[in-house]
C-alpha cells in the first residue's frame, strides 16, 4: 500500500477517535455502556448457570445437547439485551433532543448533538447485545472440549468453575469502578453464582 | 466586496459542546485571526452567548455553518465591519 494512502487512512481513524471522544463528551454514553456492560454480562453468566444446572440436574449427558441449549439461550439474552437498550435508549435519547430542539427552536438532526445521541444508541445497544452474548458463551466454551475431556461431568463443573471464575472477574471489575476493594467485590458477585447452583440443586422438582 | 473584517453574533446554543470547543473551531477558519465567547444568559440546557470574530478576510457562511454544527442558531447580527481598516463605532451627541 503506498505511504500516501496509508497516511490519509490513519488521519481518518484518528479524526474518527476525535469525533468519537468528542460525540462521547456532548451525549455521556460510557457510563451507561459501562453499567450495562456489567450487568448484562452479570446477566449472561447466571442465565448460563441456570441452563447449565437444568441439563445437569435434568439429565443431560450430551456436550451437543447442552451446546446447542446454550447458544440459543446465549443468542436469545444478547437479541433481548439489544433490542430493549436501543429501544429504551433511543426513546429517552429523541425526546432529550427533542426537548433542546424545542427550547432552542432549531432543528439539531444534522449536528454533532443529533450525531452523538444517534451514536449513544448505537454503542449502548450493542454492548447491552453483545456482553451477555459473549460472557454466556464463555462459560459454555468448557463443553466443546468434552470430547477431548472425555468426561461431561468434569465438562460441567469446569463450565460452573469458569462461571464463578467469570463472575468474580466481573465483580472485580465494579469494584475497580467504585474505587474500592477488588476482592470484597469479587466475592460479592461470586456469592450470587454460588446461590444460584445451591438453589438450584436443592429444588425438589424431582 | 470589501473583506469582513468583525462580525459580532448573537446566538443561542446547548451548552455542549462548550464554548471552549466551539471558540477554537471558530479560531481555526481560515481569514480568522480572532475570536472572543462571552456568555449573557445561562439556562438549564442552553446557553446565550455574544460570538465576536475578528479577522483580515471572514467568511460569513462558513463561521454560521460551524456555529450550526454546533448546535448553535444565530439570533442576531449585532455588529459588522469591513474594509481595509477596522472602524469602531462612533459616540454622537445623540448616544
């Protein structure tokens, strides 16, 4: 690639980072992102805990079986988190326009102000999608490592391990948020996993 | 056409972006040698602000567009001067 056309596209990324930060600055959207990328991933794990116990307790011995219940538990939260964010989002966002196109008698679609709320749903949605998505995938990833395991139970336990492991890394995370103890918040997140498998067990449904 | 060399604006804008952002934008057009931001009323979500640019050769379209941008709507023309020197106002009797 010439020198030239390398140039112009990075000055392109860098103007796309200014206009990011900048977009960020007028709509304050990494907040947001931040809180929903913790919860829904907190979501995520503990929906895939509930499926795990399920098949566990419900008999499941087969790695495709689980899998497959699990991508499309995985797939459905991530479709259910977009969905909602950027229904929620750009609803509260329009009308927050609306109110400052009205106060300010201007039409603000074509500004940066109309650009960065259109961006803040955009980003919003999709880390509400996507972090529930990925983290109820990544303790399902153990399972397709069954047949190289060779043991679906030990394929359960590392999932609930990765799980709990995956849980105090989130709560690590909002403790590093709030600014205080990492560990205390880990353990904080760690315990719901732990509620979640022991309620679970002890149901008597059988 | 004689070059614009002042031009005073009275505009209502969101208060982001702020006038720090918008003041440097206003600064890197070209013909601008200038600008000065002052701020008369402050409301919850907006902002009343005096936009004065000085300069050799302005552009009125383009300054309006950048004010436009962001998010800006000029209210007034209050001030205008063009020509080879910078003419103040003048105090008569009558003022």
């Amino acid at each position: 690639m010439p020198v030239a056309d390398q140039g112009r596209r990075f000055e392109r990324l860098a103007q796309g980072m200014d206009d990011m930060r900048e977009y960020e600055r007028i709509a304050g959207f990494l907040q947001i992102a931040r809180r929903a990328l913790a919860n829904n991933a907190f979501d995520g794990v503990l929906t895939m805990i509930g499926v795990l116990m399920g098949n566990y307790l419900g008999g499941v011995r087969s790695a495709v079986t689980v899998i497959r219940i699990g991508i499309a538990t995985s797939i459905s939260i991530g479709v259910s988190g977009l969905w909602g964010a950027y229904l929620a989002e750009s609803a509260e966002r329009g009308r927050e326009l609306a109110e400052l196109e009205k106060i300010s008698l201007t039409d603000l679609s074509d500004t940066k102000i109309g650009r960065a709320s259109r961006v803040a749903v955009v980003v919003v949605s999709l880390v509400d999608g996507l972090s529930p998505l990925v983290s109820s995938m990544i303790v399902l990833l153990p399972f397709f490592f069954v047949p190289l395991i060779g043991s679906i139970i030990l394929g359960y336990v590392l999932s609930l391990a990765v799980a709990l492991v995956g849980l105090f890394g989130l709560g690590m995370f909002l403790g590093r948020i709030s600014g205080r103890g990492l560990v205390g918040y880990g353990w904080r997140t760690v315990v719901a996993g732990i509620v979640a498998i022991v309620i679970n067990a002890l149901l008597p449904l059988d | 056409m004689g070059n614009l060399r002042r031009l005073v604006l009275d505009v209502l804008k969101p208060l982001d972006p702020s006038i720090v952002t918008l003041v440097q934008l206003l600064a890197d057009l070209k013909g601008v040698d200038g600008v000065n931001i002052s701020i008369y009323e402050i409301d919850r979500r907006v902002e009343n602000a005096k936009i004065t640019v000085e300069g050799h050769d302005l552009r009125y379209d383009e300054i309006v567009a950048v004010i436009g941008e962001n998010g800006g709507s000029v209210h007034s023309i209050d001030e205008v001067a063009a020509g080879k020197v910078l003419i103040e106002d003048v105090v008569t009797p009558q003022d």
